[in-house]
C-alpha cells in the first residue's frame, strides 16, 4: 500500500501577522479605538518589510476589524451590531438591549392579493387578501436591512393602524393583536444586491447581501407573519449558538 502525503499549504507572511492580529482583537485582548502597534513595531516584531506589515493592516481594514487615523496610525474598530437568531425577537428590541437606537423607514403598507408562495406559508388560498409591508431598518443613521412582511388580513389591519417607523411587528401582534408568538422557522443564503435593495441599503449593485426568509408562527401554530430579509453584511451580523445534542 502506498501513501501519499497530504501537504498543507504553508501561511503567507502577511497571513500569519493578519490572523495573530484578528485572534487579538476577535479574543477581546485589544478593544475597541485601542491603538494598534505601528508598522514599524510590527517590522520589528515579525522581522518582517513593510509592504508585508501593510498587506496584513489592509486585510484588517477591508474586514472593518481596524481603522486608520492618518498621522497617527491604525486603531481597532467598534465590534458589529449583532441579532442573536436563536431568540424570537423584533430587531428594535434586540437592539434596544444593547444600547443601540433604531427607526424604520416605511416604503409600502397596503392590502394585496396573496401569491402563490404568500398564501402557502400563510396557509391561505392564493389570492386571498393580506397585508403587505415593506421597510427599510436603520441603526443609528445607517440602514442595515430591507424587510418584505405580509401578515395576514385579520392581523395587518391591526398592526397598520400602529407607528411602524418606531416600533417592531411583533410586539404589536403581542400587545395590541393579543397573539403571542409561539417559533419562527428560518432560511438563511447569500444573494446580491439589486439595483433597488442597494439604492436603499446604500451599497453598489451586486453587493453582497444576507437573504433570511423567516415564517413566525403563534402559540397555536397559526403562521401569522412571513418575511423577507436582506441585510448588508458590512456593518451588521446575525449570530447562532449551536449545541451538540
């Protein structure tokens, strides 16, 4: 029997310092606006040129891990807001809890007729009547997400008739639908930006964007609330636990 080696490839120089780097800041050892050492401590350190030293810092930078002060060198940047999708939350609210403050710019509140895919989470028949809402959620003054949402009639009626640019749907369907929610199942892909999603997330077109469809369900298991996400991927995250069973 014969055996092949298996050889592994061997990191670039601007590699190694760029992922010693990102274990410092992603670990919490360096914090955020703490300033990175210089090009020419890092040239010490690694014993290695300039150009490698700056390869690695412009890694960095294109990952929005640091920034760069000019005159007076590169700093580590504000981790990523951050949505914890293992708990069935409204974005306001999740962000609420961490200090951030949030808005929703409505682009359409308006009764349509249901869809063939609409009306087969919504377990309705296709052309049955369903409210649709379409936003564009801001953090702080940056847009991070474009959300499609059709609820069925009984429930949009209501949920029309409340401040949409501040508040979140599902607190409404809670509190003034008097429909606790019961789970959320979730698809999640990659996609690019068209020319619409990126005028309005202001980003290029064929950006990449995150593409989440989730189907929110009550108590009872009625699916009350079907959406379309997309999120910019630069400047916000979603975030999952897994635990092996």
């Amino acid at each position: 029997m014969t055996f092949t080696s298996l050889r592994l490839p061997v990191p670039t120089l601007h590699g190694r310092i760029r992922e010693e780097l990102r274990e410092r800041i992603l670990s919490g050892a360096w914090q955020p606006h703490d300033r990175v050492p210089s090009e020419s401590m890092l040239m010490a350190q690694y014993g290695v040129s300039r150009i490698t030293v700056r390869q690695a810092l412009g890694d960095l930078e294109s990952a929005r891990l640091i920034f760069k002060v000019p005159g007076k060198g590169a700093f580590v940047a504000e981790a990523k807001p951050f949505q914890e999708l293992g708990r069935l939350q409204g974005f306001a609210e999740a962000m609420g809890e961490r200090g951030h403050e949030t808005f929703n710019r409505v682009l359409r509140c308006e009764t349509v007729a249901a869809d063939d895919t609409v009306a087969d989470r919504l377990r309705l028949a296709p052309g049955t009547p369903v409210t649709h809402i379409r936003r564009v959620r801001y953090l702080g003054r940056e847009p991070v997400s474009v959300d499609h949402t059709w609820l069925p009639a009984d429930l949009g009626e209501r949920v029309a008739r409340e401040d949409l640019a501040t508040r979140d749907i599902f607190l409404i369907l809670e509190n003034e639908g008097a429909t606790p929610l019961g789970h959320a199942d979730l698809a999640l892909g990659a996609t690019v930006a068209d020319a619409e999603i990126a005028a309005q997330l202001g980003v290029s077109v064929g950006s990449p964007v995150l593409h989440i469809e989730r189907l929110t369900s009550d108590r009872e298991g009625r699916p009350i609330d079907f959406e379309h996400l997309y999120c910019r991927s630069d400047s916000f995250q979603y975030r999952l636990r897994l635990q092996r069973r």
